[in-house]
C-alpha cells in the first residue's frame, strides 16, 4: 500500500485535536493557524518531505523538527516574527526549502560550536534573519553553501554599524547564489556573489558608494 502523499485541514481552529497518517509525506494545514505555539503532533510523521503550516506569534521551532528527516521543504506561513530554529536543524541533511512568506521576519540559525555543525548542502532556498553584530553571517552562510535564493534580513536587537570592517555583509561566498532580498540593511556595505541575477532591497538604503558596486555585477538582470 503506497502512504497517503497529503492532506488539508480547512478549519481554522487550531485547539481542535486531530489525527495525523502516521505515513504522511505532505502535510500542508491550509488555513489552521497556530498561535504562539508550534503543532508536536507533526514531528510524529518520519515519511514527511513537506511541511507547509500557518502560524503567528511563533518565535521558535522545538529540537523535534530532527525526527523529520527526511524533511526537504518546511515553510512558515503569515508568522510575523524571527523564529529561532534549534541546534538539532543541522541534522537534517535532505532539507531543500527554509521559508517564511511574511517578507521582514526570517529563520534564526543557531550558532552555538558553528565549528564542528555538519553544513546543510542540499539547501536551495531560505528566509534568514541574523544579528550582523554577532560576526556569526558568514560562519552561518559557510556552511550552506549551495543556497540559490536567499532573503536576509537584519534582527531588531542588531548594534548599528561602525562604519568600519564590521560594516561590511559577505555573501560572496555563496557562488550558487541567483536571488538575493536584503531587508532592514541600513548603512551596510555588500559583497556580492557575480552569479547574482536578481537583487532586491526592502527597507534598505545602501550608502552611495555601493550603487557602482551593484552596477559592476556582470549577470545582474532585476533591480528593485
């Protein structure tokens, strides 16, 4: 008997109890909303590829997303804050898509002993928020080096820059990279991958000098 591929739950009561296939492998809730809590009954699902849940007020993920792993698209729909992903995401090495729709909130990696945490390779799309005075963007971007399309935002506790070295983002390591959305980036200067085709700025003013910096990027079709 082949698992059931999917399911949808229509209600939007999310203190309803309900059953989950235990041979699941998409799981998209629709319109069920989570408020302020993350649904455990899904890290019962080992056969899940895809995760698709709407959520608010969610501002972390429990260490039990890892019994998914073989998990390769998790997607956060309408949470309007960062959301703290646990030390244990690093294991799952099948994971594809790491997304948010609301635009200016994003996934929070954590970088505790970043050394010695297995990189994420097969990682093509994500929804990143970081702390630029952490010095921890690049250490973070290392290790998820295939990323195609990124959307980088800065989180509300950032310092402001000095307008020396630290001032600085380096996405130049990620020589995969085609789409980049930066959000909340006032003040920074950039280094850009050359295979960039696609950059976008949302709520960002770059300082003048790096306007010719973004003209020189030699595959560069949008602009917005």
């Amino acid at each position: 008997r082949r698992p059931p591929r999917s399911t949808l739950f229509p209600t939007r009561r999310s203190s309803d109890l309900f059953w989950l296939p235990e041979l699941l492998r998409v799981l998209d809730l629709g319109e069920l909303e989570f408020v302020a809590h993350f649904p455990m009954e899904v890290f019962s699902l080992a056969h899940l590829r895809y995760l698709a849940l709407r959520t608010r007020k969610v501002n972390f993920i429990p260490a039990a997303i890892a019994n998914l792993s073989r998990l390769q698209t998790f997607l956060l729909r309408g949470n309007d804050i960062d959301c703290l992903l646990p030390k244990t995401i690093w294991n799952i090495k099948t994971l594809r898509h790491l997304w948010t729709t609301y635009s200016y909130a994003g996934f929070i990696f954590p970088v505790e002993n970043l050394e010695v945490c297995p990189g994420l390779f097969h990682l093509d799309t994500l929804s990143l928020a970081i702390d630029p005075s952490s010095q921890s963007l690049q250490k973070i971007l290392t290790k998820l080096p295939n990323i195609r399309r990124l959307r980088c935002k800065m989180t509300e506790s950032r310092e402001e820059p000095t307008g020396t070295g630290d001032g600085i983002l380096v996405f130049d390591c990620l020589s995969q990279l085609e789409s980049l959305t930066l959000c909340f980036c006032h003040g920074y200067r950039f280094k850009f991958p050359l295979n960039l085709k696609k950059l976008t700025l949302l709520a960002t003013d770059p300082p003048w000098s790096e306007i010719s910096t973004i003209g020189k990027l030699p595959k560069l079709e949008v602009l917005k």
